[in-house]
C-alpha cells in the first residue's frame, strides 16, 4: 500500500528564518495536498498540486511537486509566529476515493 | 457559514456507552468521509459515502457504524466505546473540481 513520510517530524524555527518540509512517496503520486492544521482544529486546504514539476505559491508559502512524482517540497519563506501548526500532505491513491496522508510536521516559530 | 460542521466539538463518556458524532456539508459535495486523528497526528481514514453508499469501508471495528440519511450528512455511531476509541475525529468532503478535501473541525472524543 502506499505511504507518505514527512521530514522533519517537528521544526523549530525562529521568525523570519526560511524552512523546508518534505514529504515523499512510496508510489508515484497523482496529486498533492498539503494542509495546516492548528491545534483544536479541522484542517485547512493549503494548496494542490497535480504535475510534475509544478510550483504553486500562497503568500510566503512555495510547494513543488518533483518531476518523477513522488516527492514534494512545501517551503516557507521569512517564517512568522502565524505559520505555526502541523502541516500535513494528502494524496489520492490511484483510481479510488481513498486519500493518505503523511506523518505530519509540527512547525513552532520562536517571535 | 461553515463548509462542513461537526457535533459535538468535544465528546467525554465512559467505556462501554453508546455515542454519535453528526456531520453536516453545506457545500453540495457528493462524497464525505469520516477520519481518525489519532495521539500521534497520524490521520487514518475510516469510512467514505458517495450520494448516501458507503464506498469506503476501512479494517475498522464493527462497534463503528456510518449512517448518511441525505448527501449533506454522514454521522458515525460508536458502540460499547473502548479507551483505544480516544482520538479526533474529522469529518471531510471531496471537492468537486479537483481532489482537495475540506475538513470540519474535529471531534475530540475522550473515552474514561
């Protein structure tokens, strides 16, 4: 079955410093979703990304998908307090409605 | 307005009762899923709905029942709870353009 891993499992940053989280796939990948999740709450759609080798930005956050599909790179650029959280990336898996998701990654920013 | 809710927000009972976490979509999403956020953050799906069939039915216990009376909601229903029931639980949907889902916020249910 497929699986994602994240790294780091967890990432102190202090503000303003620029950070990387991975996540890559046993299998190749048919879309990519990363969200962020606050403490409490549901999760919340970041961004998507579907072929390789395509980059998507929101604000200060940057995501690309790798050529091959199977590795995602979700990177945040002058990190503030209020990026904190848990970031996970999501994946279909082929030809069915079922979604994986990674490990996750818990971000603290240090003001 | 709220995408996709969730009742209650927070749920404490003692093992071996019965409980009902209810889902509600606004969205006119014809696929819902029912998830597990467990201590660990990892998220495991549990069940899947397409227009009222159930389509996704993961090694889950069968205590765990879904029940989608309409499109709009998929409620879970737990039987004789266990302490190893403890977790979060989501609620999603599945978008209609793309493969995005859409969350509601959570069920954190303890279990004494």
């Amino acid at each position: 079955s497929q699986e994602l891993e994240q790294s780091p499992q967890s990432l102190i940053v202090q503000e303003g410093k620029n950070l990387t989280i991975n996540c890559t796939s046993s299998k190749t990948l048919y879309g990519l979703y990363w969200y962020k999740q606050k403490y409490g709450e549901g999760l919340i759609f970041l961004m998507m990304l579907q072929k390789g080798g395509e980059e998507k930005s929101h604000e200060k956050i940057t995501a690309k998908l790798d050529e091959k599909k199977q590795q995602s790179s979700l990177h945040i650029t002058a990190s503030q307090p209020s990026h904190a959280g848990i970031y996970l990336c999501g994946a279909p898996t082929s030809g069915t409605y079922k979604y994986i998701f990674g490990t996750g990654t818990r971000l603290k920013v240090l003001a | 307005d709220t995408a996709v809710s969730q009742t209650p927000k927070y749920l404490v009972t003692q093992m071996g009762n019965d409980k009902s976490i209810k889902c509600e979509q606004n969205l006119g999403h014809d696929t819902m899923y029912w998830y597990k956020q467990d201590s660990k953050k990892f998220l495991k799906i549990m069940f899947s709905y397409n227009n009222k069939e159930l389509i996704i039915n993961e090694t889950v216990p069968n205590r765990f029942s879904p029940k989608s009376p309409d499109k709009a909601h998929l409620n879970l229903h737990i039987n004789s709870l266990e302490l190893g029931d403890s977790a979060v639980y989501f609620c999603a949907t599945r978008g209609l353009a793309g493969y995005e889902q859409y969350f509601g916020p959570g069920t954190r249910l303890t279990v004494t």
